[in-house]
C-alpha cells in the first residue's frame, strides 16, 4: 500500500539551544506508583516494554515520498525494530532497574486530589470534566502497549480523513540516528529521555492539527505532555485482547502480560481521554496472516477464493468500526462519507415509535456471550448494564485490586467493541446505581468513575442516576460530548410511590432542567392498575405545554410487561430466545412486543407488493417475508407482474397497502403514478419504491421524514402517493463492503459504471454519494450515455444534489467512452469502483451478452472492486474474468448482494423497522434460483457460511 506518512524530522538533531518547556526540563525515569502489593517496583519494567524493541515491528510498507515540514527527508522506507525476546528485555531491565520508589496507600475510588494525581504516581483517572468537543481538524493521537494495532488504526483514520500520519519513533529515529532501544542502550537514561521530551514536544506543537500522531512512549513528561493535549484533542487509549499482546510481545508468562496491561492501562487512563477496543477476529483459512504490528490488516496482494470472504474482511470490519468510534467523538462532517444512506438514520432513536432497547448486563455477558442476532432482531438499541454484581457497587470496596478492575473496564471496553463492529444499533451504557452508592463516598466515586468511562469509550448514550445531587449530574452532563444523556430513576421496592405521587413529575422536571436528553423512570407494578396509571403519567407530561423531552416510563415485572409493550420509547426488553429463562414471566422480547402491537390494533396487518414484467421469479418476496415473520410484523408481500402500470392503481389505493417494490421495466413510468419523489429519486430520476402517504401537512404538502415513518402500519385511505429510490443504497453499500483499505475513495480515485439506464444512473450516483469526482460512462448506445451526463451535469451545476457529506473543491468530472477499443483516458487514474449495469441473459431474441472489460482499463495496481448487478447467472465472462484477477487485489459483487442491500432500505421504509440483515441475506442465497431453475446451493454455500463477517 502506498500511503503518505509524515514524519518531521526538526533542527533539534543539530541545535543544542533547544529549551523545552519548562515543565519538561528536568526529566527522569518514571516511576509508576501503584497501590497494589507486588506492582509498585514494575513502573521501570512497563516503560521498557513499552518503548524496547521487544515484539514485532510495524508493518513494512512500500517505499513512499514523505510529506513534511522543511529539514524532512524526501523519501525512507517506513519500517520499525526487529523482534526480540521478552526474555532479553527482561534482563536488561533487571540491570536498570530502580528499587527505591516509594509506595502510596491511597484508596482507589476516592476522588483523587491534585496532590495524589500526579503522572509520576499514575492512579486511577477519578472523575473529571472533559472539554465539551474538540475542533474538526483537532489531531487525535493514539497511544497502547505495542500489539494493540495503533499504526493500523492510524493508516485507516489518516485515509478516511486524509490527514498525515506522524509516529512518534520515527520521529526520534530522524532525530538521533538511533531507534529508541537503541538510543537507550548508548546514552544515560537522562539524556535518552531528554531527547524523547525534546522529540514529543516538537510533535505536539508542529501537529495540532490535521494529524494522527501514533506514540508508546509512557515516561513522566511525555504523559504530562499528553495529558495537557488531551484539554484540546482527542487522546485515545488503544486495548486490546491479553491473548493478542502477549503472542506480537512473545510473552510465556501470562501474569507479566496481565501486569502489564494492568500498570500501563492505568497509566494511559491517567492522561487519555477515550478508550477503543481493537476486536481481534480469527481469521479464515483462506486469509493470509496478521501483520507483525499485531493487526489483521491485508493491504495489497489480496487474494481471493470464489466467492469465501475477502482476505482484507478483518480490516474491513476494524475500518468500519473505528471510523464510527471516531465519528461519535469528533464533530459531524470530520469524516466524509461514513454517513448512512438508510432511511432511518436521519431520525433519532429516541423519536421514532415503539422503539425497544436489548438489554444484556456485564455479569450476563461475561458468564455466557449473546448471539449478535439474539439481540439484533427487532431491537432499536443494545442497552449494556454494568450491574451491581458486576460493578461490586453493593459493597465498600478496599483499597486494592486494581488488576480486577483493570480488568472490569477493559472488558467493558470489549464487550462495546464487539457489538459495535458487529451491528449499527446505538449503545445504551447503563451503571446500576445502588442504595448504598448514594449514601457511601467510596462507592460514590467509583459510580462516578465508571459513568465517566462511558464516556471514554463514546457510548451514544449513557444514564444517569436522578438520585444524586444536581451539581454532580450537572458535571456529568456538561461534559457529554456527543454523548445523550438518559435521566434514570428507579424505584425498585414494592412500596415505591404511585405514579400519581409527585416525585415521579419531579423527577423528570429536575432531568429536563438539568439538560438531560431523555428520562427514564421505572417502577414495579404490583397490580394491573399501575399499567393504567402510567398511561395516566404519561399523558400528564405530553400535556405540560412546556419544551418537552422523549419519556421512556413503564413498569416492571410480569404484571408490567403490558407497560413495557405501549411505551412509545426504547422500552427495555430482553434478548430473543430468553423465553426459556427460568422467569420468563418478568421479561418481554421485541417480538412479544411487536405482536402485541398488532394484536390490540395499534397497528394493522397490511400488503406489500413488488410490480414488474415479470417478477415471479423474484427473491424479494421470500426476502421480505422472512423478514417480517422474524419480527412478528404480519404484513404480506406479494409479487404481482403486470405488463402496464396502469393495472396496478388499485391496488395501490388499497386502504391495507403499506408500499411496493418497482421492477423493471418500470422504473421510470411509475414516476408518473406518484406525487412527490424524494430528493434522492429525483436525482436518480428513477424510483424502484412506493410509499402510501395517508397524513398530509396542513397546506397539503408531504410530511417529513418523522411524519412520515409515524404513519407506517396503519391502515386508512391514502391521501399521496411517495416515490423513493433505493436502487443507489445498495450500490453504495456494495461498493463499500468491497473496496479495501487500500483503494478507500480519495482525491483522484475514479469509478466506470456500464450501462446507461435507470440502474446505471443509480450507480452514478452512488459513486457521486462516495465522492468519486471521476466518473467513466461506457455504453453501446452513445447518446444514452451523454444523456446520462447531461442529467447529473445538470443537477451538479444547480447544486441541487443532496449530498449526504461536505465535498471538495475538486470538479466532477465525466467522461463517455465511445467503444471498448477505446484507451482509457489518460487524465484520470485507473478505476478501482466497476458497475455493471447491463443484463447478462438473453432477453428476446436478443442473445446473452458475453461482455468483458478490456484490459488496458484495469490498470490499478492495487486491484479494486467490481460489482455486476445481474443475477440470473453467476459466472457471466466478466465475473469470470475478475475471479481471474483476485490476486490482483479485485473483488466482485452480484445481485445477490446488491438485492439484500437494496431491500434493507426498503424494509426500513416499509415497516419502520430496522432490517434483520443476516436472515435477508442467507433467504436471498437460499431461494436463488438460476435462469435454469438450478438452485447452487454448493455454489452458495461458502456465502452463507460467513455471512456473519460480513460488514453491519
């Protein structure tokens, strides 16, 4: 992979009058201080681990031209140490090692002053306010024991972001001649940890902004140095898996890896301010191995079996799921193009309808780890609970035990990053606040400590406890970030207030004044008027007239769960197939939830249709059905092939119908049969979804988009018709999924789509939503494809594209091809996105094509990704031309994955719900049917197998 990674190389190697500042002039070995018996003497030990050859070195990258400030050499080959034995390192610590530090007795979970929260000393971070967002351009840094993947990490958010990439060793290595190790080997300790001052304090005044810096380094005065830029930055502390850092260090011996981890995450902890778990993934037999950073990163040379998961997955998944990381803690925009294009995303959790969160509790996880479609399906959030049997906050806590705890945050940590890179749904972080939390100090402060590390690891949303006093919530709540703050109380005797006392309005009056952003308030029900009475406390909110927030209120226990189904808002419910818990009577699932909706006619069971020439071979049915079945939604969808649009309007003025899919060959003649195209449609300029409108504003204009989905599944007289286009959702998807790391869009990257209909036109768009600026029309029809130009030229030059992320300076550009004898144009880089848009069976007396692209137009060295939107065959010449080219790094798509893709957005715009995207995925490949009837399914077979690696 060929990047651009910065390391600046400053005039401090030959100047000698360098004066740092004066808080880092008088360095010395640091000395972590811990409180635990046997961990006070290893400080010396970790920060050799840390900063030492031992373990294996970053990845090798090809040779590249360095971007850097003047003094900066114009090109080296980024490399890092060579391996070495923990045992080696081990005894030269052993001959530095420094056995006078002192020890401190301070208790863990008091609030630390300022006396005892030196980073010499190290203690756990006690709560304190954080800056409340940090500017776009803001540098983030990333720091963890070496083998926690953060020169990867790095590599990914530089791409994304298109920032300089600056690693601290590299760095000192410019500087000295000598690696760190190396350095330290030839000069006293002071003078080698002058010159990492001197190092550091360059990087951090030159790289505020626009950079990822990457450092190991954990001394006295780089953490001070740290933990003052982490007042403006991002600072991110990278974990990973024990099992992961011990194999990239060589470490035997399990308790030194776990004392390091234990000593050094809490030193990180001292001065960072977020925490991302790296999940490490096992990889496939047809993957190649890890990198010697300790990733699971293949950046070029992929190779590919048909059809089994691409080589570069495990990165792929970490791509995604650090981005999101990222996006939750910098500002909006920061990161183009990770938005979503699914309909749903542009509503907040908290305002649509009957939203249900799944929750699962630390202790629960720990013990026995839900299936990521146990809790997925049907829910709208993963609501994790740090319980009390977890947290230990029923009881005082001494004032040891900092390997448990260490422990207990890092799995925390784990158990975000799992269901994070595994799923879309939000994070509810929720500390169960106990009695004696309120009264003892110690508890107090570890209840405030463990809140705080919601924040650290940038759950979407985190409680708090409406008990405690209004200047503690106060600082909590000012501190969020991004974060939304749910206001929790409840009241979990018997003997709780009615829901007529007035703590219950006061509870949420003190929430919405102190800026909560929800309130939660809960009790049990102790007979069947509660459920009635919270009905009651409800509508007494609704009717205040005053500036109001979501409410999630209801009751607990089995006479509750009537209450727990009519809760309008992230009900909490427990994960699928707890039914046969040993009290399942005290839990509702989302189905049970669901189903009662349905059954006391909140909502109607309903029709849904796909039109087109000829669709009874279609897998949509099956897809959908399956879909709606799961979430005991009891709408039907049906196919219905008609040779003119004209038959079908009574059908779409049903009172009962809830929407349809649009096939071909209509996907332009059912524009005239709606009344409002969304502004994506109108781009397109095709629709390929119907929408019954049946609320209209006041001047009768079609409502917005949380008007809109609050009128799904009921049934009545439809006063509009809404045409959407989902068709460029799922090309944009497909893209995604399938371009590496090493071909991820930026500045020059270009696309070929061929064809020039309706689906070629959402495939330029979706390249157009990616921000491909770069776009190649081929087409057997040259007007077809000018005319295809002109359409986006036209929509480009009014500025009228709906965007979803900011764009660049850089022009548009297109080009028309004119026939595949052509050169490609020599202007614009080789393309690394391909759409195929043409059929690939006969139609008519018209032969199948036997289309291949030429190969003077694959020219990207670094491969990139084909998609073909047929499906009626699976070995058209041009998939079999790619399969031919895996090991130069190209990927390929069909329909079957396009179809899935396309259909979870219109399942969103359908029921409301978010799509059970695994089960559509394996009903799409298990219903498949070639142009033969043949169904494939040893074919298919390796595509339903990993269907669970595949991106959220």
């Amino acid at each position: 992979m060929v990047m651009d990674v910065v390391h600046t190389i400053p005039e401090l190697k030959t100047s000698p009058s360098f004066t740092p500042h004066s808080s880092f002039a008088n360095p010395r070995r640091v000395g972590v201080i811990h409180r635990g018996a046997g961990i006070a003497d290893n400080g010396p030990m970790i920060e050799h681990l840390l900063t030492s050859g031992c373990g294996a070195s970053l990845q090798r990258f090809r040779p590249t031209r360095i971007q850097t400030l003047p003094h900066a050499v114009a090109e080296m080959t980024v490399t890092a140490g060579k391996k070495r034995p923990y045992s080696i390192v081990s005894e030269e610590w052993k001959g530095n090692q420094l056995e006078h530090y002192p020890r401190m007795k301070l208790d863990p979970y008091l609030p630390a002053s300022e006396e005892h929260n030196t980073c010499a000393r190290g203690p756990a971070p006690s709560w304190r306010p954080r800056l409340n967002g940090f500017e776009p351009n803001a540098s983030i840094v990333l720091v963890g024991v070496r083998g926690s993947g953060k020169s990867t990490l790095a590599i990914i958010a530089s791409t994304a972001m298109n920032r300089k990439v600056v690693d601290a060793e590299k760095v000192f290595q410019e500087m000295t001649g000598l690696s760190s190790s190396a350095h330290k080997k030839a000069h006293k300790p002071e003078e080698h940890l002058q010159r990492q001052v001197e190092a550091f304090e360059i990087i951090l005044q030159r790289h505020q902004k626009d950079s990822v810096i990457v450092c190991s380094w954990i001394q006295r005065n780089t953490v001070a140095m740290l933990k003052e830029f982490s007042a403006t930055n991002p600072v991110i502390h990278v974990l990973r898996e024990p099992k992961a850092i011990q194999q990239h260090l060589n470490v035997l011996n399990d308790d030194k890896i776990e004392e390091l981890l234990t000593v050094s995450g809490r030193l990180y902890r001292s001065f960072s301010n977020f925490e991302f778990f790296n999940v490490s993934e096992h990889s496939n037999p047809c993957l190649t191995p890890s990198n010697e950073d300790g990733s699971d990163s293949h950046f070029q040379g992929e190779t590919t079996p048909a059809r089994a998961p691409a080589p570069y997955l495990t990165l792929k998944r970490a791509e995604r799921h650090f981005l999101k990381f990222l996006s939750l803690l910098m500002p909006t925009g920061t990161i183009p193009f990770i938005e979503s294009a699914f309909p749903l995303t542009s509503i907040p959790t908290e305002k649509r309808d009957y939203t249900y969160a799944v929750s699962i509790t630390m202790s629960e996880w720990t013990y026995r780890e839900p299936t990521i479609d146990s809790l997925e399906t049907g829910s709208d959030a993963i609501e994790l609970v740090v319980d009390a049997k977890y947290s230990s906050l029923d009881e005082p806590r001494p004032g040891t035990g900092h390997k448990e705890e260490s422990y207990r945050l890092a799995h925390i940590a784990k158990a975000i990053g799992k269901y994070r890179r595994s799923t879309v749904l939000p994070i509810i972080y929720h500390i169960a606040c106990t009695e004696a939390a309120l009264t003892d100090p110690s508890l107090q402060s570890l209840y405030m400590d463990l809140v705080s590390y919601g924040l650290r690891v940038a759950a979407e949303y985190i409680t708090v406890d409406l008990r405690l006093d209004s200047q503690i919530l106060r600082s909590i709540i000012n501190s969020k970030g991004n974060a939304k703050i749910i206001g929790h109380l409840n009241l979990a005797s018997e003997s709780a207030p009615p829901w007529s006392d007035h703590i219950w309005m006061s509870s949420y009056s003190k929430a919405r004044e102190l800026g909560c952003d929800i309130v939660r308030l809960t009790r049990p029900a102790t007979r069947w008027q509660d459920n009635l009475d919270v009905k009651d406390f409800h509508a007494a909110v609704h009717g205040l007239g005053e500036i109001s927030i979501p409410l999630i209120a209801f009751n607990t226990g089995a006479i509750g769960r009537h209450s727990i189904c009519f809760n309008p808002v992230l009900s909490t419910i427990a994960p699928l197939g707890d039914e046969a818990r040993q009290q399942p009577r005290d839990t509702v699932t989302a189905l049970q939830a669901t189903q009662a909706l349905y059954s006391s006619f909140v909502y109607d069971a309903m029709d849904l249709y796909v039109f087109g020439a000829n669709v009874g071979y279609s897998m949509s049915p099956a897809m959908h059905n399956a879909a709606l079945q799961a979430y005991g939604i009891p709408h039907h969808y049906k196919p219905h092939s008609t040779n003119s649009m004209s038959n079908i309007r009574s059908l779409v003025n049903d009172p009962l119908f809830a929407g349809a899919s649009v096939g071909l060959p209509f996907k332009v003649e059912a524009i005239a049969l709606v009344d409002c195209l969304s502004r994506h449609a109108k781009a397109v300029g095709a629709i390929n979804t119907l929408i019954p409108v049946r609320e209209l504003n006041d001047d009768g204009t079609i409502p917005d988009d949380y008007k809109l989905f609050s009128s799904r599944n009921r049934s009545g007289p439809i006063r509009a018709l809404y045409g959407e286009n989902t068709d460029w959702i799922g090309i944009r998807a497909c893209i995604r999924r399938g371009l590496s790391p090493a071909n991820a869009v930026r500045p020059g990257a270009s696309g070929l789509v061929i064809g020039a209909g309706g689906m070629a036109r959402a495939a330029v768009y979706a390249m157009l939503q990616l921000g491909v600026k770069s776009i190649v029309i081929s087409n057997r029809t040259i007007s077809h494809a000018e005319r295809l130009v002109a359409h986006f030229n036209r929509f480009l030059s009014q500025n009228d594209l709906p965007l979803l992320s900011p764009q660049t300076s850089e022009k548009t550009t297109f080009q028309v091809l004119h026939s595949t004898q052509d050169p490609w144009p020599a202007r614009i880089r080789y393309p690394t996105m391909i759409v195929s848009c043409i059929p690939t069976h006969s139609i008519g007396e018209s032969p199948a094509p036997h289309f291949t692209l030429p190969e003077k137009w694959l020219g990207s060295q670094t491969g990139g990704v084909l998609v073909e939107l047929a499906y009626k065959s699976l070995e058209s010449p041009l998939l079999r031309q790619m399969w031919d080219k895996a090991d130069q790094g190209w990927v390929t798509m069909d329909g079957l994955d396009l179809l899935p893709e396309q259909g979870f957005a219109q399942f969103e715009l359908f029921t409301g719900r978010r799509a059970p995207k695994q089960l559509m995925r394996a009903v799409v490949l298990q219903s498949y049917r070639d142009d033969q009837g043949h169904a494939n399914l040893a074919q298919l077979k390796p595509r339903l197998d990993h269907i669970g690696d595949q991106e959220p």
